[in-house]
C-alpha cells in the first residue's frame, strides 16, 4: 500500500536525527494516556453510586472487558502495523475512541459503561501499541531503553494528570457528566495530529532489517507467537513480568478507590491518590529506561516486580493518607523501573522483520494482565475482602521477578551485538 512505500530520501536512525516527528509520537502518546486516565479514579465509584453495582467482581468486569479487548487489539495491531503500515492503525485507533467520553457520561447502565470500555480497550490498543513501535523505529538499536522511557514516561503522566483532574471535577461537580468532557478534548487533538502530523516510520523498521541481515527474518506470526510466549526464554520471561505486572495494575486500578474510600479518604483524597502511582511510574521512566540502555534489562525488571510487591504491602498495612501515598510511591517506582524495560527487551532480542508483531504479542500477555488481575482482586475480595485480594497479588508480583531473575539472561549485549559495538 501506498502508506507504507520506503521513502525517498536516506532513512536516518536515531531520536536526534528524527527529533520532531519523535517529540510528536510522544505528545500522542500523551493524548492516549490521558484517556484511560478518565476512569481512574472514579468509576468504581460510579459502579456503586449510580449503578448500584455491589459485587467487587462485577465492579471489576469493566477492567475485565478493557483487558481482553485491549489485549487482543495489541496483537492484531503489531501486525497490522507490519502488513499495513504504522500511521493508517494509529488513525484508526483514534477514530474508535471518540464515542467513548460521550457514552460514559450519558450511560444509561452499566452495560453501557462495558460497551464503552471495548471500544476503549480497541483503542488503546492500536494507538499504544503503535506508538511504541513507531519509536522503536525511529530510535534505533542504542536508546531503545530512553526511548520506550519517554514513550511511557508521557502516557503514564498524563494518565496520572488526568485521573487527578477528573477526580477534583467530580468531588466539585459530581461524577457525571462534567468529568468526562476532558475525554472529548483528549479525543479530538489525537485524532487531528496523528491524522495530519504524524508520518510513517516503517522505512525505518525495513532500514535496520537490511541493516542487521535477514537472520530469522522470516518468521510466520504463529512461530512469532510461540516463540515469544513460550519458546525464547528472554521473551517468555518478559511476557510473563508484562502480564504480571498489569495484574497488580488491574488490582489497583480496580481495589484501590475502593480501599481507599472504605478508610474514609474524600474523592479528591482519591483522585490525589490514584494519581500518585502513574505520576512516578511516569516520570520515574525517564530515568529508569535509559538506566536499562547502560546497565542492562534483567536486575531492571527483577528488581521492579519485587519493588511493586513492597508497595502493595505498605498500602495494604496502612491506614492513613500519607502512608497510601507512601505505598504509591513505591509502586510507581517499582513499575517505572519494568515498564519501559520490558519493551526494550523485546526490541534488543526480536529481528527489525518481525518485531513489531513480536511486541504485539507480548502487549497481548501484558495486557491480558488487567483482566487477570481484575478477576483475582475481584473474586478474591468478595470471599476474603479487599486485603486479601491485595495481598495475593503482592504474592504473585514477588513470584513474577524470581521467574526473570532465573529464566531471563541479560538482553543489552545482544542489542550491541546486532549494532556491531
């Protein structure tokens, strides 16, 4: 197709050498964060105010629905972005959020509300997803690490920006409709500068291939899938610490306004803390991901999961605002340490030809997290109550970085390996 022609002038590897369409992808990728930030700190909540909804499960299906949705969309996108090209599937993603704040504010029941999550969850698959690979090829193989930091770094700050925005408009002006015009805003600037700004960048991506040598170049998507999930013990581990590690991010997306309003915090006490963990997460990956480019993924990744399990456990035994910030604190931290690593790790290891479908795959597993986790956290507290729920997932989190710490080899050297340094 005519999107994805190799262009004319000499393709150029780098963030410096493609410095404005890069800082472009990452004020996207902004716009994308801050869409899911609209329901964080406000639609358990909502479940229960206006709905009715009491069961800790059924309050949860919403992230169940996300999860499988977005999950899915993650592994369609990769290859869609490799068959299709990168541009016409971030558009795409953008066209099928903007439904999504007009249906949240005027849902007439919580069918409505799960409705508006599938189309969130194609969403932010697609335009996530695509972003990320996008910056992959533009970066190149020597800051991968930075670049997936900036990436994460501008999604999870404006998730964390506007979860406390909606958060302080609901405790001034109810939970509906005022909080969810942000939405619409967010929605309609994606939509305008990926559509006119943004350019293709999988010249890029066929650049390097030909650069690197057509080793396993020519892997089909069910090998790329087996491989990735199973097979490659560097992939395999990153799949499962990805999926893990947006469990504990479904339990918290899901528990914590709960937690948090049961120990008699307000909402805009909610919001503030709900905002806190992306807020680090975000802005600690700055740092975190080009810390991997010069120390290395494995200790990055192990160390975070057990971070994240800490954080869990400090929130759990507490019971004042201060010490839930602390909680959150550590959480942030400990994810911002995995998060840009992980997709760093998939580009070090997985071949220019197929990475991108290699990246949807482990956004498959990641993602499948938040409804894994939704269902554990959810079943769990309606046997055992909310401090239970939180501390399997402590558990499972813990368990999730000794699994890197023994299957995963160190991934940095093969990056400057294929570059020949």
């Amino acid at each position: 197709m005519g999107g994805i022609a190799p262009p004319q002038t000499a393709v150029r590897m780098g963030i410096r050498a493609n410095l404005g369409q890069f800082s472009l992808l990452v004020l996207v990728n902004a716009f994308v964060g801050a869409m899911v930030g609209l329901e964080r700190s406000i639609l358990p909540a909502l479940a229960e105010r206006d709905f009715h909804v009491a069961a800790r499960a059924a309050i949860l299906s919403f992230i169940v629905v996300f999860g499988v949705v977005k999950a899915l969309t993650n592994y369609f996108a990769g290859r869609l972005c490799d068959a299709l090209g990168r541009k016409q599937v971030l558009v795409t993603g953008w066209v099928a959020a903007a439904p999504v704040p007009f249906l949240l504010m005027w849902a007439p029941s919580w069918n409505w509300i799960l409705a508006a999550n599938v189309l969130l969850g194609v969403s932010q698959g697609l335009t996530w997803s695509t972003t990320v690979i996008m910056k992959i090829d533009l970066a190149g193989p020597e800051r991968r690490g930075l670049a997936m930091g900036l990436n994460e770094f501008a999604g999870y700050v404006a998730v964390a920006l506007s979860a406390l925005a909606t958060g302080y408009i609901a405790a001034m002006h109810g939970l509906r409709p005022q909080p969810f015009y942000l939405g619409v805003g967010f929605a309609g600037v994606g939509l305008v500068l990926s559509a006119l700004a943004v350019r293709e960048t999988h010249g890029h991506a066929r650049h390097e291939a030909r650069v690197q040598g057509p080793e396993q170049s020519g892997l089909s998507q069910r090998a790329v899938f087996v491989r990735t999930s199973f097979v490659d013990r560097d992939l395999s581990a990153v799949s499962q610490a990805g999926l893990v590690n947006n469990l504990n991010d479904g339990m918290a997306w899901g528990l914590f306004p709960l937690y948090f309003a049961a120990a008699g915090m307000s909402l805009d006490r909610i919001g503030s803390l709900a905002a806190i963990y992306p807020a680090v997460w975000g802005v600690g990956q700055l740092a975190t991901g080009a810390l991997s480019d010069r120390l290395g993924r494995k200790w990055f990744i192990a160390g975070g999961m057990w971070v994240q399990a800490v954080g869990i456990g400090v929130i759990v035994l507490s019971s004042r605002f201060a010490l839930f910030a602390a909680g959150a604190v550590l959480l942030g931290a400990g994810t911002a340490m995995v998060y840009p690593t992980l997709l760093a790790a998939i580009g070090d290891v997985a071949h220019p030809n197929w990475r991108a479908s290699a990246v949807g795959v482990y956004r498959l597993w990641r993602d499948l997290g938040y409804a894994v986790g939704a269902l554990i956290a959810g079943v769990t507290a309606d046997a055992c109550g909310l401090a239970a729920a939180m501390w399997v997932v402590a558990a499972i989190t813990f368990a999730s970085g000794a699994v890197v710490a023994f299957r995963m080899r160190e991934t940095r050297r093969t990056a400057a390996s294929a570059a020949g340094v």
